[in-house]
C-alpha cells in the first residue's frame, strides 16, 4: 500500500538522519560532557548480579555522583557498559530493563562480568535507540498487509481514509454527572465508535479526566482489556495513577518517570515481587547461582573429570534457569489477565511481556504529540482506537528537515480530525486560565469556542490585577545577540526581573514567602534560558521566592501550569526575523500555562511582521493590557 510505503521512507530518512546526530555527538564529547547532557552515568558502582531467564547476566548499578542531573537513560534502551581505564575495548553492550531514581539494571549478553568490571572507574552510555526505530518500521510493515484484509483490516482502511468510521447510537451511554456537557459527549462518543474516536482536548479542559471516566465505563460495559498509552512517560504515569484511583486494576509497562511509591506498585517488577510464587523463583536463582559460582572454580588446565564435572554443574544451572523461566512467565500471564488497563508508551505497548495480547480497546492520548508510526504500533492490537490530544499544541519533534517537508510531522490525530469531523468532539470548557488569558488562544486556534469555567473565569492574584500585559520593548534598543548560531536578549531578561521585582513587592502585601504564587519563566531559546538562569541568582529581592520561580523552555512546560508566567520572545531585529516563532502552536503552549496571570514581553517591530502576533498585540491593546517599556519606565 503507497501509504505505509511513504511513510516507511519517511522514516528510514528521519531514523538515519536521527542516528548520526546522535553519533556526531557522543563521539565528539567527553565523557563529563555526555553526563550534562543526560547520555550517561558517570561513575556508577554495581550493587547486585543475577542470571535471567534468557541466560544472560543482568546488573544492577547505582550513579554514585551527579545524581541531580536528569537523563535519558530508560527501560528498553541500548546502553553500553564500560571502564575508564579503556573505554574503546573494555565495554560491554546490554538492554536497560529497569530505572528507578539513581539505580537501574542492564541485562548484558554475557553470563559473568569480564575481569575489567573491577578494575578502575565504571560508566554507563546511552546507545543509539534503534529498537524504537525498529518496533515502528515492524508495525508499518504489518499494517500494510492488515490494509487489504476486509475485517481485520477495517481499523486500518479507517485510519487511512479507507473507509469512514461508524457509531453505534443504539448503545447505552450513562449520565456522568461529574462530567460537563461536552466531556459527557466525549465519553458517549468513546462509547458509541465501533472502530475510531477523536477527544480535542484544549489546554485546561480535562481531557484526563473525560478519558478515565470512559475507560471506566467501557469496562463497566463488558469491555475486559484497555490499552493507554501515550508518547511520554509522565502522561502514562498521569493516567495509570489516576485509573488506579478508580479502583481498577492497572498493569504500568515499563518504569514510571516519576518514582513514587504508587506509581511503583503499578508496574510488572513490583507486582511479580508481590507474588505468592516470587519466593520460589529467588530459591532457585539462588541455587543456579551457587552452581555456576562452582563452576567457575575450574579455570585453565584441568582434566577430563574436571571438565566433565564443569559442564554437568552448567548443565544443572541451565536447567533450573529454564524452570525460573517458565515459573516468571507463568507470573507474568497470571498478572497480565488480572489486569483491566495496560498502560505503557507507545514503543513500551510492545515489550515482550505484552507483545501477544489484544484488547477491547487501544487509547492513545497526547496523540498530538505522536509520530505517526509509532502510534501503528499500539493500533494494530484492537478494533477500536481512541485518540486524544490537541494537534494546536507542540507538534512531535522530527529531526530530518526532508522527513518534514515530506509530511512525517503530521500526526494521525491531525489526519484524522481533518477526515472525520463527526468523529471529533471538542472539549469547550476550560478549568485553568482567566478569561482574558485565555481569549486569543480560543479565538485563534479553537474557532472562540472555548470558555472559562466560573471557577477561574476571573481569578487573580488579587482585586485590582491586570491578567494580561504585553510590554513592547520597540525602540529600547534592545537587539538579539547571535553566538554560535543561539539567540538571547541580555537587556530584554533584566526588563522581565525588573517587572517581577516590583510585582512580587506587590504581592508581598498579599501572600507569605510559603503561600507565594507559583511563577514561570519561559523563552523558546536555550540561550535566553541562560541568560535568565544567571540573572535571576542576582537579584536579592527575588532569592526568598526562588523556590517558586521556574525557568525553562515552553516545551518542558508542555501539560503543566502556574499561577504566573512569563514570556521573554528574545527576537529584536531590523529585518523582522523571528525564527521558529513562526511555529504558532509552540506559542500558543506558552500562553495557555498561565492561571492568574500572563506577561509577554517582546519586540513589536519584529513581531508584528508575523499575522499571530500583529493579532496579539491587538487583542492586548483591545483589553488595555498593552504596555510600552518607554511609557512605564521599564527599561530605565
């Protein structure tokens, strides 16, 4: 089929041009360089050794420094092994199976360490992620002969545009007197698809919640397995914490981003600990292990008897082994069919231990955020799909410039919603953000659909504050420094801590250090973010209220919100230049993080070239919210 044809090229371009960034720079960095940047752990002790089922040795290792810094090391990865004393040949490739704070484990294909182990200082690398890569390109693969198959294949002729999606309206859809009206309708429709579902979730409206209460009632109604997943950990973990809360049995594949001890208990490692069985398998793994540990013993020159002796002593490990691995899977099965919901990332929906289940019903939320194929792969495990998310927010991150001109940033739930209106509801009301703050976002992005609930409609920080200020720093003189391709605004990030200065004095009249609202600090540039982070440790007035102010990119603050935010745009330029600015939906993020109040500081003169933000500014002067940093002194 031509569809999963293109979409396989576009892959094969994005996964090579993936892979030799990522090459270019591990091999370009040092060590320490690679541990600030997340690639690895460095040093790290090894606390704990045992075979697994497969023979193969699995590691568990602590980080003993640095544990502060956060990385990308993650269950189903690549890492490598390896001692400083010659990292190019003393390493050892393995497959992370477990995170949990600064303790992981490794399964390596080997079945002892290599003398190496402990000798000198050792480290975990990232390798580059080809399973991901791989399970997509599989699931691809397998949708393109499920495409002409009539009755397994209609979810597919579907997803394609194939076929449109059909609603049962005959069936039984309960009043969720929680629910307002449009997640209520969510949910009926959730009930009613036979095969395809789309929930158009705003920032604020409880799409979280309008997924779990259809879960809930899908399993009320006969449904004996879901699927929910998402493209990251923390909206899995978001939605396996809550389903749990509902009391129903949830399955958390692979390990949860936040450690929590709720969080934990969800997944398969501490279910199989808790089982009645577990104590048994311990026993035997023990005695495997003292078997081989006798086995070792004989080293170099021995004779027959000796050799004969070392292999009946393998032999019986061996053997036991495979009893311990018929015993996991037997713990495995009995914990997966007890299971209502199976959460796990898209790639984590087919990790070994779940590989061959089908469900009733397969969720994906966060759906925006998606690549295409990888949402193949949870699809392909039902009949009938739910997608969740809002294509106006932060779009996947696609590395190869050909891969997206090619059409790999378009996600499913964009195609989809596009195809299938009458498969779409959107969800009108918001929970978060003042009236005003949340005006533009809904006039542009959501038709001016969206409406702010009663109960945060006018919020603020107190009586006489303004909700939205725009200060336009055209004519300061406040230009953008270019170095080595980053952007930054030193004159623009001291303007934002003069104007935070003087409102947290303001707020002081109405809050305690402890109950002082919580602040965002967001640029779309890394540079800024440095800038801002070095500024504000220099200003005294603003040190007792650190601990509430966040400083960081709009993407990391993707699903979250603050009572206040602002937003240093950076770009100042004679020639109207404003870069990925242009990507609209990365700011319509940023705007939509703010409950109480949003300050946008920037260039008019630049940013008005561009029709979004000409509207902006606009829409700020319309609600007197607009500001010149020459008018309020700002800039003095």
């Amino acid at each position: 089929m031509d569809y999963f044809k293109r979409l396989l090229e576009l892959l094969k371009d994005e996964r090579e041009t993936d892979k030799q960034a990522f090459l270019q720079l591990t091999h370009s960095t040092t060590i320490a360089e690679r541990r600030a940047s997340g690639l690895a752990w460095y040093p790290i002790a090894i606390r704990g050794t045992e075979l697994n089922k497969a023979e193969y040795l699995t590691v568990e290792m602590e980080r003993t420094t640095h544990t502060d810094i956060p990385h990308q090391l993650r269950f189903g990865v690549s890492a490598l092994l390896f001692s400083n004393h010659d990292a190019k040949n003393n390493n050892i490739e393995g497959t992370i199976t477990f995170v949990s704070g600064s303790r992981l484990k490794i399964s390596l294909r080997v079945d002892e360490l290599p003398d190496w182990a402990s000798d000198g200082k050792l480290g975990i690398d990232l390798q580059f992620d080809d399973n991901s890569y791989d399970e997509m390109q599989t699931a691809l693969k397998a949708a393109t002969v499920l495409a002409d198959k009539k009755t397994e294949g209609r979810l597919v002729q579907v997803l394609t545009g194939g076929t449109p999606p059909t609603f049962d309206t005959e069936v039984y859809t309960p009043d969720h007197n929680s629910l307002n009206a449009a997640q209520q309708t969510a949910v009926c429709k959730i009930l009613q698809a036979t095969d395809l579902a789309i929930v158009h979730g705003p920032p604020g409206t409880g799409k979280t919640t309008t997924l779990v209460q259809a879960i809930k009632t899908l399993l009320k109604g006969g449904a004996k397995r879901i699927l929910v997943t998402a493209p990251s950990n923390t909206a899995v973990d978001l939605l396996s914490e809550k389903l749990s809360d509902e009391g129903l049995n949830v399955l958390r594949v692979g390990n949860p981003a936040r450690v929590s001890e709720r969080l934990m208990a969800l997944t398969l490692d501490s279910k199989v600990q808790a089982h009645s069985s577990v104590k048994e398998i311990k026993r035997l793994k023990k005695q495997a292990g003292e078997f081989k540990d006798m086995a070792h013993k004989y080293k170099r020159s021995f004779g027959k008897a000796e050799r004969e002796q070392r292999k009946a002593l393998f032999d019986e490990a061996y053997k036991i082994l495979k009893d311990v691995g018929r015993m996991e899977q037997y713990i495995i099965d009995d914990i997966t069919a007890k299971a209502q919901v199976v959460t796990a990332t898209l790639v984590g929906a087919n990790h070994y231990t779940v590989r061959g289940l089908r469900y009733d019903a397969v969720v994906i939320d966060e759906a925006g955020q998606a690549l295409e194929p990888a949402c193949w792969i949870p699809a392909l495990k039902s009949n009938k799909l739910i997608l969740a998310g809002d294509h106006c927010q932060l779009p996947p991150t696609i590395k190869s410039d050909e891969a997206a001109r090619g059409g790999l940033g378009t996600t499913l739930l964009e195609k989809c919603t596009l195809m299938y209106p009458d498969a779409v509801v959107l969800l009108e009301e918001q929970y978060r953000m003042h009236t005003m703050i949340m005006g533009y976002s809904s006039q542009v992005f959501y038709q001016g659909r969206l409406a702010a609930h009663g109960s945060v409609a006018a919020h603020a920080l107190f009586d006489t504050d303004a909700p939205l200020t725009f200060i336009d720093t055209a004519g300061c003189g406040f230009d953008e420094q270019i170095e080595n391709k980053g952007i930054s605004n030193p004159e623009e990030a001291a303007l934002l801590f003069k104007h935070l200065t003087r409102l947290a004095a303001e707020l002081g009249s109405h809050y305690s250090v402890a109950n002082f609202p919580t602040v965002a600090v967001i640029s779309p540039y890394k540079d800024q973010l440095h800038v801002l982070k070095e500024q504000l440790l220099h200003i005294p007035a603003l040190q007792p209220y650190t601990h509430k102010i966040s400083v960081n990119t709009i993407d990391s603050f993707q699903g979250q919100e603050r009572d206040i935010v602002y937003i240093s745009m950076t770009r100042s330029n004679s020639d109207g230049v404003i870069g990925f600015l242009a990507d609209t939906r990365r700011m319509n993020v940023a705007m939509t993080r703010a409950r109480k109040k949003l300050v946008v500081i920037g260039d008019s003169a630049t940013l008005s070239r561009h029709p979004f933000y000409s509207g902006f500014i606009a829409y700020a002067e319309q609600h007197d919210a607009y500001r010149s940093a020459w008018d309020e002194n700002w800039s003095e």
